[in-house]
C-alpha cells in the first residue's frame, strides 16, 4: 500500500470531513453580525453562532466530539489549524470585553462551554417580560407582516428561553 503524504490526504478530504476547509473558512470570517455582550443577547447569539458553524460543518468542535486524539498524527496540523479558525470565528463575534477572556483559550470547545456557563441563564423576569409583550402587542399603525413579524420574534425568544417540556414516553405505531 502506498504512503499517503501530509498534502495528499488533506487534498482528499471529502467536503463533508469536519477538518475539510473550503475556502470560505477562513480566520478573518465574521459568520453573524450580531455580538455577545451580556446575557441579555446570549441565547439569540449562541443560535446564530450554532446555525453558521454548522454550516461550516464544524460543530463538532465546539460540542467536543471533534477531539484532537481522534485523529491520526497526520491529521493533527490540520485539527489544530480548524479549531483555531473556529477560535478566532468566536472572537470576531464577541464584544471587545470578553475578548480578553477568550483570546488566551487553546480550545474552541472550552470557550463555548465557558461562554455558555456565564451567559446561559434562564432569566424568570425575561420571561415574563416576553409573555407580558406577547399579550399586550398590537398591531397599532405598523403593516400586518410588520406586527406578524414582531409577534414572531417574541414567540421564538419565548420559545428558546421556556421550552414546552417534552414526553418521555415511548410512541407506539398504530397499524
């Protein structure tokens, strides 16, 4: 069986290979344009954040499955190299007051986990405030896709902060 080189193997990633780069992703990215402040914004910043990386098929790296030891030495370089993209993807998305928190991490996994420690709180009186507007909103001289639109958005921020609680029962096939 023939050696496969560094290059050679790189090259023959399949684009759906989590350490496969396309072009695009690239350090200077800024995947979303909305930046974490506080936790006031963490949960509609965590979302956008989750759906532009896995675009990038790159959650992986910030959910801690794609770990390092995983991968053949061969691969390593190039492990490194998309977990320090994905690092520095987090960093462009970020208020310049957690920079200095995040740019001293060596893993971008860490980071999401730290970030979402520190800013994912369940905020009861959010909540609140949220279900308050939901009731009282009115479509006032606003177009009705302009209302819709807005009694949207509170649903969907309601929604990601006080989730219907699921079933654990199992579903049963009716035939």
């Amino acid at each position: 069986m023939a050696e496969i080189t560094d290059n050679t193997l790189t090259e023959n990633l399949s684009h759906n290979h989590p350490l496969f780069l396309h072009s695009t992703n690239n350090s200077g990215a800024i995947l979303i344009s909305l930046q974490l402040t506080r936790s006031e914004n963490y949960t509609i910043w965590s979302r956008a954040m989750r759906i532009a990386i896995l675009g990038c098929n790159k959650m992986g790296f910030i959910e801690g499955t794609s770990k390092k030891e995983s991968y053949r030495p061969n691969l390593i370089d190039l492990w490194e190299r998309c977990n320090a993209i994905i690092l520095l993807w987090i960093m462009n998305c970020v208020s310049k007051d957690l920079l200095s928190e995040i740019v001293y991490s060596s893993y971008a996994c860490a980071v999401w986990r730290d970030l979402k420690k520190r800013f994912d709180k369940v905020n009861r009186s959010r909540i609140f405030q949220l279900h308050k507007a939901i009731a009282t909103v009115n479509q006032g001289a606003s177009s009705i896709a302009s209302y819709y639109s807005k009694l949207c958005e509170l649903w969907d921020e309601f929604d990601s902060l006080a989730p219907v609680p699921g079933c654990d029962c199992q579903t049963q096939e009716i035939m």
